[in-house]
C-alpha cells in the first residue's frame, strides 16, 4: 500500500491513508497575496516549496496547492494564466517531495494541467457544479477528487444539513454521469463556504449524518471566521478553536483534517486517538 521514494522513507497511499485509525493531514499551501490567513507569505517559488518540506516534516500526508484566494468574501478573481504563473515554478517541485498533491483551483484548465503534471487529487471548491468541464477533466484522469459543499450566499433559513445532503446529491449524478466512480470521492462540508457562522457549527457537530453516504468525509475548518464569532480573534491566533474544530471532526467521522497548522493538528489528532483507544 505504499511506494517507495528517493530518501528511504515511504509515504502511504491515499488508499492506505483513509484506513488509518485517525484522519490523515492534508496541509494547505497557498501561492497567493490575498489568502485570508498567510496571503503573500509563499509568493516565491523557494519559499512555497520551503513551507510544502516543512508541512511533510512536520507529518503532512496530502500538500493542497492553491494559487486563488477561494474565501468567500472580498476575495479576487485570478485569470488563467496568472493562476499558472504562479503555480507552474512550484507544482514539480512540490510533486517530486513524493506525498500526494491535490490542486486547489476552480478552472478545469488549471486542474487539467496540475494533474498532468502530477497532482494525484482534485479539490474543487464548487462539487464538480460551477465549471462544466471539471468532471470530464477529472474523470479522464482517474483521479480522487474533493467534491466540497458551496452556495453563492449564506441563507440563514435552510436547513443546512439537508441543502449539503441536495448538494452532494447533485455532484454525486454529475460525477457518475462524467464516469468518476463513487470510489474516488471525498465529501467536505465547506466549513464557512455559503454559510453562516452557526451554520457553520451546526455542521461539524453533525458531521456524522454525512457518513451516511459511505464516502469518505474532509474537514478544512483551520483558522477561520467562526472561530472568531466563539472568541474574537485574527485569523493566525486561531489555533485553539482550529483544533477544537478539527477533534470534533475526527470524532464525527472526518477521515481527512485540511489545515495551516500541520505539527499542533497532527499531535492533537494522534493524542486524542491514543487516549480513545483505551476506552
Ligand atoms: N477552504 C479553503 C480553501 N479551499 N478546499 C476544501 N476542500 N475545503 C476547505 O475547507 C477549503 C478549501 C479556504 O482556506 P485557505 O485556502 O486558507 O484560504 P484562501 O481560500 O483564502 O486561500
């Protein structure tokens, strides 16, 4: 369930990640001025592929590449060909530190062009519904993909337990329709994506309803804005409420935790673990 790489060590499948006893990692590396918590802190090339080897020292399975700012709000649009820009002295690089990349990005150009170049996952931000190309992209790659929940704005009326379930019902047709089997998709909620706060919440302490589709579920809750309606705070004092966040998932089912923080959320998940096993 392995593969073997350059320096000796061996880094798990995605397969073999998602049958471990706690969720897998997956540490977020944005290349982008405006990204709400380390906008324009891994603008250049060296310093990107810097924080990707620190993020696998520090226990990383999974590198998240993104080069657009996907938060909700305030955030701006990035054409095509700056999104490659930026991404393309970057992706190699981090793709042959031999853990599994997945490309953050809404344009199936860019996620056609990352997976050709490497990137074994696909994340897309919209649940394969916003651009019409992305499930044939990703189809014909063969490829996981990370079908996240999204609505253009928060509606505090809906159930949104149920609107999530419509949702993944709708990009589960369309995956199916485009060929990608049920078998390489993971469902994430969209922590803060189209929701309010206590929707937000209201989610992760009902992760578990999510698991009634027997896929697998993600969790990318790290630094953001409830956390400050809970306690106010600026995006990188977050940590506390991110882990908070982070054990409730794992304990409602998440098999994969997204996060800025790689070293704290790998110990809090790995020590929570060990203390339920002796149960
Ligand atoms: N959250 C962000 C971006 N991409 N992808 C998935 N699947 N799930 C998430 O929860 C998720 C995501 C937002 O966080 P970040 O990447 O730090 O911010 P920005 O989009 O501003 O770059």
């Amino acid at each position: 369930m392995s593969r073997p790489v350059a320096d000796g060590t061996r880094h798990p499948t995605l397969e073999a990640l998602l049958s471990r006893p706690y969720p897998a990692v997956m540490g977020v590396l944005n290349i982008t001025p405006d990204s709400f918590s380390d906008g324009g802190q891994y603008m250049t090339p060296d310093r990107a592929l810097a924080q990707a080897r620190r993020m696998i020292a520090e226990g990383a399975d999974i590198i998240d590449i993104g080069a657009e700012s996907t938060r909700p709000y305030g955030s701006q649009p990035v054409p095509r060909d700056e999104e490659m820009r930026r991404l393309n002295p970057v992706l190699a690089a981090v793709v042959a530190l031999e853990v599994p990349v997945s490309i953050d990005s809404m344009k199936s150009p860019m996620v056609e062009w990352a997976l050709g170049n490497g990137a074994a996952i696909a994340n897309d931000v919209w649940g394969l519904q916003r651009d019409p190309d992305m499930a044939r992209v990703i189809a014909a790659h063969g490829v996981p993909v990370i079908v996240m929940h999204n609505r253009d704005k928060p509606d505090a009326s809906l159930d949104i337990m149920q609107d999530i379930a419509a949702f993944f019902e709708r990009s589960l047709e369309i995956a199916a329709k485009a060929g990608i089997p049920d078998s390489h998709i993971i469902l994430d909620p969209g922590i803060g994506f189209g929701k309010t706060q206590e929707q937000s919440m209201t989610v992760l302490a009902r992760l578990d309803e999510l698991r009634t589709s027997g896929l697998p579920v993600l969790v990318g809750a790290s630094r953001k804005r409830f956390i400050s309606a809970v306690v106010p705070s600026e995006p990188k004092q977050r940590l506390g409420g991110s882990l908070a966040a982070h054990l409730i998932a794992a304990r409602g089912g998440a098999r994969i935790i997204r996060t800025h923080d790689v070293a704290d959320t790998v110990q809090a998940l790995r020590v929570a673990h060990a203390i339920e096993s002796k149960r």
